[in-house]
C-alpha cells in the first residue's frame, strides 16, 4: 500500500505513522510518501486527515508499478535523459572490462567518434572461477574516472559485492548492479542512500517479479533514479548462452514504470548474432541498449567471443539508426 | 556425410551404395545425393569415379546447414515466394481455430483488405485437455478450402498427429508441424513424401539443435521446402505464457538455410505485448510472420487472451512496415 | 464435472445426457460416468433424478484425481498386481532398444535367474536424427512376443507415433507412450480404445498438468488402466542428461490416483548414477522403477551411456531391496 | 593446475612462485600447495627441485575434485563429524527464521528430546521484497548463541551479503551462504580466511560447476571446510517451488569430495512431500540433511507452507533411520 500524506502532517507525526505500520517513509517536496506491505490495505481511520491518496496493489510491485505511475519514469543519466516524454534510446558501449588505459582511451576515442556518451567497462569483475581475471578494482574505477575528465563521458560500471559499493556509488555516473548481485541487500540498500542512477541486471535465474521487487529495495528506501536490465535468462538451450527474454520486456512495459536497457552481447555471448538482436531490442522500443565492444577481441580478458570489433559497432550503430527511428525514437 | 554423384551412376548403382551406406537418396536432375550420419567420414574408395562432391559435417544438420547450401532455400508459399534472393516476409494471419464459416470469412476478408495471402486456422487443435475444444477436423479444412477457392488465399494449418496427416496435406498449402508433433515421424516421413512446403514448428521443449534434425527428416526423405517457425520454449518465466528466442533465431540464421517464420502471439500468450514483439521479429529480418487475429477475441473458443482484434491488427500491420523497410524488407 | 448416472437411466438416456452435455461417457457395472469440461459445474436439474453423485473439480485433472478416487488405481500389469492395496514396486527392465534375438535372450535370461516379470526393449525408436539406427520395427515386437511365449514374460515397449499403435497394442503387454509422443491424439484415443495398461511418460518439457491431462485421454475414453513415469525433465543444467523432478512425484502422489513408475536411467543418462538414484526413487514409494540394462552397454546402438551391465544391474537390485523394505514396499 | 611444492622451498620462494604465476598459495603441515588456472598445464622447469607433485584439470574444479582427493573431505561440524570414513548424515532443524527466544527454545528442546545436535535458524533473511520480515538481524544470532550455550547444539545460520558476514562468522559454528549469495565475492573470499565450516547453497539458476567454483573460491583462499547444499532449482514446473535435483547430487558425488547436504523444505515448498523426499535425499547416500520445522507454521513469518510441525517432523525423523540403515548410513 502507498499512502500520500499531506506535508502539513509534519516529519516527526509521519515518521510515527510510517514505524506504526512497517513502513517505509520519503519526504517529498509536496507531500510524504509512505510504502508498506501490499497485503496491508487500509491506514487507521484516525489518520484520515493526514491522507491525500491511497493506493492499494495486488503484489509487492508497487513504487515501480504503472498504476502508480502511468509514464515510464524519467531519469538523468549523465548527459542525457530516458524515460519520461523523451524517445530516447541510450547506446551504452564499450569492452566488458576496463584492461588497460590504452585500451580504455580506445574505446573512448570510438564513442567521441560516434557521438555517444556512456561508456561502459567493467572494474570488479563477478567471474565464476578464482583462477580467472578478477579486474582492474580500484584503479579500473580511476582510469575511468579520467575518462569522464578527460572525454566529458558518462560512466556506468558494475558493483560485484557489497565490499566496494561505495567506490562504485563515488566513482560511477550509473551504479550497475550485476546479475549475480541482483539480489545483494548490503547493495541495494546502498543505493537508495545515493540519488545516482542505479541500473539492476535481471538475474538469469530469476522473475520478472523478483526483478522489479529489488527496484523496489532501491525505490522504496528513497531514490527514485532506477532502471532494469534484461540480458537473458537461462534455459535449457546451449547454442547461445544465454536466451534474451523480450516478452518479459513486453511485460515490464505495460505494467511497470521503469526504464528498460536491453543488453544483446551477454544475452547471445557470440558476436555473429548481436547486430540482428540490437535491431530487434531497439524495435522493442526500449531505454537503453548496451553492447560490448573492444579494440580487440581476440585478446579480451573476458568475453572475448562476444565483444565485437570497432568496425563491426560502428556498421551496427549505422544500421540502427533506421530502425529506431521506423519505432519513433532516437539514439543518443 | 553428403556425397553428390554423377548422374551416369544411374539410379540403381545409386541405390545400392544408399544401402550399402544405410544412407537417403536424393534424385535430383543432375546428381543423385547421398545423404548418411555425419559420424561417416568417408565413402569406399571403389566408388570415387561416381563422386562428384563431398561434404562431411561435425553434426547430423546436414542438408539444411549453411556450410551444405549458404543461402537460405527459396520457397514457393502459395503466391508468395520467401528466402532465395527475395528479402520477403510473409504475414501470416488468422484465428487461431476455425470456428464456423462466418468467422472464417470475416478473417479472410481482412486479409484481403490488407492485400495479404496467407491464411492460418487450426482444425485439429492439439489441446492438453480432453474435455476443451478440439476443433472442426476435417469440416474445418474443407470450409479453409472454400476460402482458397473464394478468396485466393493460400491455406497453412496445423497437423496433430499422424492419423490425419494425408487430409493436411490434401486440403493445405502449407502444412503446419505443432510443437507438441515436432518430433511425430508418423508426421515427418509422410511429409517427405510431398512437395508441399512444410513449416516445422520449434517444440516448447526442444532444442535448436532436434528442431533442425526434425527438418532432416523432411529434407533426407527428398521434399526440399522446409521452413521453422519459432513460437518461444518454455522457461521458469510465468508471466507470459512461452518466452520468444531470439537468439536461438539468430543461431539458425548463422547456421542453417532453412527459412525463419517466428509467432509472437503464442510466445507472448497476451494480446498487449505483440505489436512490440512483431516489430521486434520483423528487425530481426526473418522471412515469415505468424499472427492470431480473431473477429472477436473474447468468444474466441481458444487462445482467447492473445488473439488481436481486426483493429489491433491492421494498426500492427502499419507499424511493421516502417520497421521492415528499415532492415531492407518488404511484408507481403 | 463427473456425474454418476443411475444403471436404470439406460444407454440411450445416458447417452444423449452426454451429447448434450458434450461429456465422455463410460458405462461400468454398476453405473454409468460421465465426464464434461472442469469449467462445467452444475448439470440441468431435469436429470436429477438419473444422478447417483456429482463431483467438481477445479481443473479437468478429474478422473485421475485424488478427490475422485482416493486411493492409487490398482493396475494388473503382466503378472503383477500394482496400487491399491498392494505395496508392490515392479522392477522394470532391459535394453534401450532391441537389437537382435541374441540379444534380448540374455536380457531375458538376466530377469528370469532375477525373479524379475518385466521386460523392456524399444522397437521403434523415437531418435532426434534420421540418420540413426530406427529400431528394428515390427520385427522387433515379434521377437518380444516370442521372449513372452517362451519365457513367461511380460513386455512394455514404445511406440512412437499413430502409424504403428495397432501394432504396439497387439504384441506388448503394457503400451508404453514415450516423452516425445506425450500429446499423440492419436496414440491416446487408440489406448482409450483398449484395455491394455498403458505407461504415459512425461514429457521432457510438460508439465505435471498437462501429463495427467493426458492421462484423461485415456481415462474419458474408457480405459481405467493408466500409469504415468517421471523420466527426468529438461533445466539448464548440462551435466546430466535431464532432471529427475521427484518434487513433482510428490505432487503427482498428493493429488493424483494415478500408478507413479520412474526411469533414473534417462533422467541421468550416465551409468555411474543410477544406483544411488535408483535407491532414491524407491525411497518415494512409487509403484514402479524401470532401467536399462545390456548385455554390452559399449555396443550398444542406442543410450550406451546409460545403460548397466548385467553385474551393475544385479548388485543394484541386491541394494535397492532393504531401500524397499524400509519403507514398506516390495520389489517384484 | 595444482602443484605441491616441498616444504624446504621456504615461504618467501614459494609466495614467488606463486605470485609469478598468477597463483593462490596454502601452506599445509607439509608442504606447499601452488593452485593456479586450469588452464595452465605446466610450471617453469627451473623450479623442478621444488616440486613434489603435479596435478592437472580439464576445467577450473580442481581442490573440490575427486581426481585430486578421491574421499569425500571430513569435516568437522560442530560436535560431529561428516564426510571422510563416517558413514554420517547429519540432521540439521529448526524454524525457517528466528522470530522470537520463546519460539527458537521450543525449537531448541525439539532438538534435545531428538537428540539431535544442529540448529537453523535465519537473522537476516534475503527476501525478495522488502516489505516482508527481514529477519531480526544481530539480536537473532545472539539469541541462536544462547541456545549453544544453553543446550550444546551448534549452529548454522545465513549471510545474506557482504556487509554482516563478520557477525555471521562470529556467531555460528557453521556459516551458510544462501542460494542468492552464492555468487557474493565479498562473502566468499571472507570466508576463505576463517577455518569455520561453510555450507554453500546452489543458487536456482546455478550451474553445478558454477557452484563448485564458489567452494574453490573459498578453498583455494585456505579454507578446506566447504560443504555444498543442493536446495532445488528453478525450471518451468510450478506445482512445486522448486525441483531438487538428484541427478545433479549424484554428478557432485561421482566428481567432487565436498560433502553434500540436502535441503528438501525448499524444493517443495509445501509440507505435504517432505517426507517422502527426506526420505529418498536418505537414500542417495548424503552428508546431511536440513529441514524446516517450526513450533506453529501457521504463524510463521516466512516460508508458512512448507515448514512441518514438531509432530511431522518426529514422525519423519523416526520413518527416515531405517532408510538410512539400509544404505550404511546414521543419522547423527
């Protein structure tokens, strides 16, 4: 249940109300907002005076829901907005881990080029081996950094546990809240004590459900900047790894109102298939899109088989621009 | 293994090192094609001067792989030809069942509005209860017939199972295999022995790889005009009803010749997300589409819930087209 | 809806009661059944006096349930009693398919020196490839029937699809329904036809629903003497062949009077597990445990991997009996 | 790759060695143990004099694998001990979460009238919603360390993320890491520096080598004392909650020496198949076995349905040791 409250009922009487019923509290200009269980449907009728709105929900979707919120909500990532009344449809890219700074300047190099400004690359990397290349941390957060400095890009980079969220939260433009870490409370508490822009990862083994209600960790602990990231669940079919769930994006249109980014590289894990999977993510006509690409592939520390070459991002890049613009929207 | 032999072998040599090999024989107007397990390497060396080509292959997708025959096989679909060097995708449309001869010629009488050619309609309704409707059976395909003569449209609809195999084919131009038949070799051997186009519907259950070796079966058995459709598999999602691979499609793009129809209606299971996932379909560049559009869905007597409206549909046909154009495409 | 009817309402009464009720209709001794769709709750009140008792469901999972019948239907499967009252588990066993008469004489040797009654042995094969070996057809049910004749066993065999049921009911003693062939109208009208026991197995991508309501295939159309077997379900796990689901042998047990037989050896698809799984199973108190064993697994030309020698199955068997015991069952 | 290094190398070689090929080191009683990529095959020949034994691996299981160990490692938990040459599985209970000291001493005295020795009970549970019970947090694992120090049982009890596993190694004997955890780097390497026991659950969407990879993060940091818990998985069936995967336990057993632990409540989900899965866990031959049970699980604050009553659970427990006898093994 969300409850508006009247500002005038003042933060000592609110906060009162919000302990009373297990709820969480945020204060907004106008007015309190006041987020319990959805099994809870009514406030005691002593409140009544305090109440401007009531707003009762079939499940625990409910900040995020688009019967609470009938717009797609619109959040600033860096420099450009999604969501809202914009058609924009962000192109994030760059290689799945940051490996060097010559590599990373590469990269950056190709987005100035191309007129985009997000650039991915990932620092703490959530590998399932210990034996594998774990990243950069730390310094892979500096280099980054300098990045922004020095090309004026917006950077979104992965948290893997909640050991370094608060670097990530310091050194990120959008906080990327992995697969494997969709559930991590110690991060998703985290981020809704910042404002910065979160983005949650769907994991592969999990619901739709399960997905918006850790937006809703986020959400209902006071920032409101959260988007979703579908890049494929796990089914039985091995020839890709992973199987890119587009109805489920369907789905979380029509009844949430969180931005969608769609991540074609992880979903297909082979380069030969993302430039036809990009094209149909952008005909979704979704918020985001995010693809790998690195300088060279065939030396990646990491998902080499489905990074793909500057050429082949550019050629792609060329041929989306149609297709986005056929569904009404824009990339930037 | 596929060895392509000289015509002057003769069809009788020909047979006897078919069986010698326990392999399929392939007449075809200038070679006989021998097709055996791709775990044979080699053919004895008596019969080199027969030889004209060979092919082995890590796998039994043989005849329908791109390394056999790189591009995609041409086929005739009632008026419409799709794959070849044509860059057609073809609209498939109609009830999901065939109820009565007045709803049926109100869907043929969209179709012809829309100038579209292909009719789909279920007489044998595969149904997982014995106690729904299991369709109009052999009535169905006469009054599907009836529309073919009326209208010019051509007729695919569904076979269940191999008692009726020989009226589908008979009375259809396409011959539709279910998922639940996908591997019903009652089904698939018959339909060897047609040249009526056969479109193969991927299993819920099945792998990319079985659902090619179901096309093997059609394809060794010597009729050539094989299509798949993907319609989504079943994962742990449960909000919508199947979940629609599409990286599995862009696998069979890479991999195979055989054409793509993808059918978001039984993916998706909900009429709302299937405009945003035939546009999806439709930048994936595949050459079919399959879509159920009911004159009313709400008395629809199956798949109630995912059947568009005639309004629904001819607003999805509009928005297509754009999408379509834009990865060098034409609907027809 | 099930009603039962009044003997003295007579066939003809009963009948058209059905017609109108577009029910199944099943005539006993003592009364007639009549089964309609699930969604159908009351019948007209004109015929309450023909109705002896009326049962409602909350899906068409009606014959086959617990609600109906509260107890396991007791089945004669060859010369052994399963369900009901007895606490019998039969041990099912044999080669994957049958290859030659020499062959499935040892197997038939191995099951009589075991006191075994059961003996399993695939004709028809259901392979994904067309390029492998197909099973030896009707020549391999003769061979069977001559293992019965002169070793007094009894045999299930599967069959594959609608063109050979005939055939299958004829020579086998139990109609086994394999996994890919689950949804076969064909094959399940033809066993509602017959008296014959029949084993459904499940499909690898079904549901426990969808399995049961396949089973009402065979119920509605008259024929009580329904098995269904758990055979392992396809996950995203790669590792073993499929996912034995006894979470869902559980449910099965809970609200099904359906016999429950498993098959460790498919779910598994690699010997050196199906003892251990084996033990598990008849730790579920099913009525039925069916395994694969071979004279010479490593030639044999199908499932070679999984299948057990003759020693590995015999010290199974010497392992599984105290499993039995403990829980109250007795191997037969 | 593993190699051990002689003693006699010296800490300060060895840790260049080490560190020179990217490797972990342990040191043990009696040498050095080097553990490096799987996919490295050799080590430089000059450091030959140093090296007692080489061990390679097709993939990145190496500590955890039975090529490297070929008994099931022992550990010790808490007052007895599982794996090695016992034939001991262990029966851990308790509530689902720790709700209050009354309901947690009734769970307590449960335990000491069974005699048995292993308390569980959840503080910070991973909900999927955070507008259900979280858990009571350190005031939980206060209270479980009360119930050690007043009835001797031992403990073991969840981390949910990195930012409590302190708390949670301080306070339990054996420290479990959720199924949603399983990934958590911040959780895993901490515990890689504690010689506690840790039970690591699959996660539902985990891969059986993904979830002996964790446990190598934990032993390749000098922890040997990882158990792995399998809890179920998530496929399309949703009858049950989960589908435990048996199959899966018997490829862990075949290829991996870390003690496997059962947990049947969350699989099913429901109480009704508990027992009759307990059971058949029993009879796969386990370490242990973990089992929700709760004073009055119409009251629970989690997990309500598949928690038994105290009375479900005793009759369980006496129907589970003959079981257990019939395959070698104890229930401590």
């Amino acid at each position: 249940m969300i409850i508006h409250l009247k500002k005038e009922t003042g933060l000592e009487k609110a906060n009162q109300i919000a302990t009373e019923n297990q709820a969480f509290l945020i204060e907004e200009e106008n007015k309190f907002v006041l987020i319990s269980s959805s099994s809870q449907k009514t406030l005691d009728s002593k409140y009544n005076d305090f109440v401007l709105e009531k707003f009762v929900f079939p499940n625990d979707m409910q900040l995020s829901s688009k019967e609470y919120m009938s717009k797609t909500r619109e959040i600033q990532w860096g420099n450009v907005k999604i969501g809202g009344d914009t058609n924009n449809t962000v192109m994030i890219a760059g290689p799945c881990s940051i490996e060097s700074e010559e590599q990373i300047q590469e990269s950056s190099a190709l987005l100035k080029e191309l007129n985009l400004t997000m650039l991915r690359a990932g620092c703490f990397k959530p590998r399932t081996s210990p034996y594998s290349f774990q990243g950069l941390g730390l310094d892979g957060l500096k280099l980054l950094a300098k990045m922004r400095k020095e090309h004026g890009l917006a950077i979104i980079t992965e948290v893997r546990d909640a050991t370094h969220i608060q670097e990530v939260i310091e050194y990120s433009d959008i906080i990327q809240i992995g697969a494997k870490a969709m559930y991590d409370q110690g991060i998703l508490r985290a981020c809704a004590k910042t404002q910065k822009p979160v983005m949650i990862k769907r994991g592969f083994g999990s619901t739709l459900q399960e997905t918006v209600q850790c937006a809703e960790f986020v959400l209902s602990g006071g920032n409101p900047n959260v988007a979703i990231c579908e890049r494929g669940i796990r089914t039985y079919e091995t020839k890709t790894r992973f199987t890119l769930d587009l109805c489920g994006v369907a789905y979380l249109k029509e009844y949430t109102n969180l931005p969608i980014i769609l991540d074609p590289s992880h979903a297909m894990g082979h380069a030969y298939g993302i430039a036809d999977l990009t094209r149909a993510c952008t005909a979704m006509g979704v918020d985001g899109l995010i693809i790998e690409v690195h300088p060279d592939p065939t030396v990646a520390k990491s998902d080499a088989s489905q990074q793909l070459t500057h050429q082949q991002f550019k050629d792609l890049l060329t041929s989306v621009h149609p297709v986005a613009k056929a569904v009404g929207r824009v990339i930037v």
